[in-house]
C-alpha cells in the first residue's frame, strides 16, 4: 500500500464528505486506516497527525467531534447541513434555555464566540474552570459542543516556547469558522438539510455506514 499524501486525503475528503479520524463506522474508509503506512506523528509532510489542523486551516474541512467521542472531518459545503442538524437550527442559548445543553457549555461557547480561534488554556481561563476539579467538567463541556456541531477545532498551541510543551487545542465558533471559510452560505431548513445529506451520503455508503449516519442525524432512509 502506497504513503497517502496530503492531496490524496483531500480527495477523499472530498468525495466522502464526512470521513473519520479513526475506524468507527462499520463499513467505512477512514483516515487511519488509508494512511496505515505514513510517518505518524513525525511533523512530516507525510504525517497524517498533523493533517488534522492543516485541513482546517486550509478551509477544507471543519474538524472535531461530531459523533460521540470519535472525531471525524466534514468537507465544508457539507457543513451547514450537519451543523444544521445537530442545532435543530436552533442557538446555543435557545437550546439551553429548553434543557438540551448544559450550562458549563453555553459558558464555554460564550467564551469562543467572543475571542474566536482561542486556545484551551485561555478558554478554561476565562471561562473560570481552570482549576484541576473543573477538568472533567470542561472536557465534557467542550465534547458537549462539538457534538452540537456548534464549534470546531482550529489547531494547537505549544504550552511554552520550549519544544518540549505539550499541544492546547484551540477552538472557534463554526458559525464564525464557516464565514472565514465560505463567507455567506444558504441557511436551510432542517428537513433540506437532511434530504442533502441523505442524497450525499448515499452516493458512497454501504447499507450499514448509511445507517449509522441515518442514526446519528436522525435521516429518514425511506
């Protein structure tokens, strides 16, 4: 099997319009698994690790966890649909305010939204769980809005100059990704936005990669 490059990720990208990190969707490709014979974690040209962010800094794809834990990319026309899928096309607050989120994470978004592109030390900083008890509650928070499709990650920050400091993601709003990368963009309706990704997604699934999405995005495959 050939090293994948980075065009060659772009591409499947591309064509699947919402591709994973990791293996977790049964019959799926992944990026993990097409980039099995790459230099990982090499900060290489070849290195898939670092594609991650590149793919989003390039404004290809939006990055994060969509689906549980599990992260995955979705190629940016596609975006607005999924987003508008998992708000309900509603706002953070609206959605609050009806119990479907939490409140650490309406704080956190609050946060995001007013600095955009913010690293994961500032925001917990200024959201004021920066204390070692409040990490549970910020990650769980920061999942919480990723699978709300409300943010996005953005990229990493070296926790010092020294080489040796480990990486802080940072985050952006995707109401405020999509307008750096698209800038204006149709709102739909969200049975529109389920018709599209029925009809895109079905293009390259098997019947059993359909269904997880069809269970994830609460799509109609009748």
């Amino acid at each position: 099997m050939d090293v994948l490059q980075y065009r060659d990720f772009i591409d499947l990208v591309g064509k699947y319009k919402i591709f994973p990190f990791s293996s977790f969707i049964p019959e799926y490709p992944s990026l993990s698994a097409s980039a099995v014979h790459n230099e990982w974690h090499t900060d290489s040209d070849n290195d898939p690790w670092s594609w991650r962010i590149k793919i989003v800094q390039d404004g290809i794809a939006a990055y994060g966890k969509f689906f549980g834990d599990k992260a995955c990319f979705i190629d940016k026309k596609l975006f607005p649909a999924v987003q508008t899928v998992l708000t309900n096309n509603k706002t953070v607050g609206e959605r609050y305010y009806d119990g479907l989120i939490s409140g650490t994470a309406l704080q956190l978004y609050k946060v995001i939204s007013e600095h955009e592109n913010i690293d994961s030390r500032e925001l917990r900083k200024l959201s004021g769980l920066h204390a070692k008890e409040d990490k549970k509650e910020y990650d769980k928070a920061l999942v919480e809005l990723q699978n709300n499709g409300d943010i996005v990650i953005t990229g990493s920050a070296k926790s010092s100059e020294n080489d040796a400091g480990w990486n802080s993601m940072c985050f952006i709003s995707s109401n405020g990704w999509l307008r750096t990368v698209i800038g204006e963009y149709n709102y739909l309706s969200v049975e529109e936005a389920k018709s599209e990704l029925v009809e895109q997604l079905s293009r390259n699934c098997t019947d059993k990669s359909m269904k997880y999405f069809a269970k994830k995005l609460n799509l109609s495959l009748t």
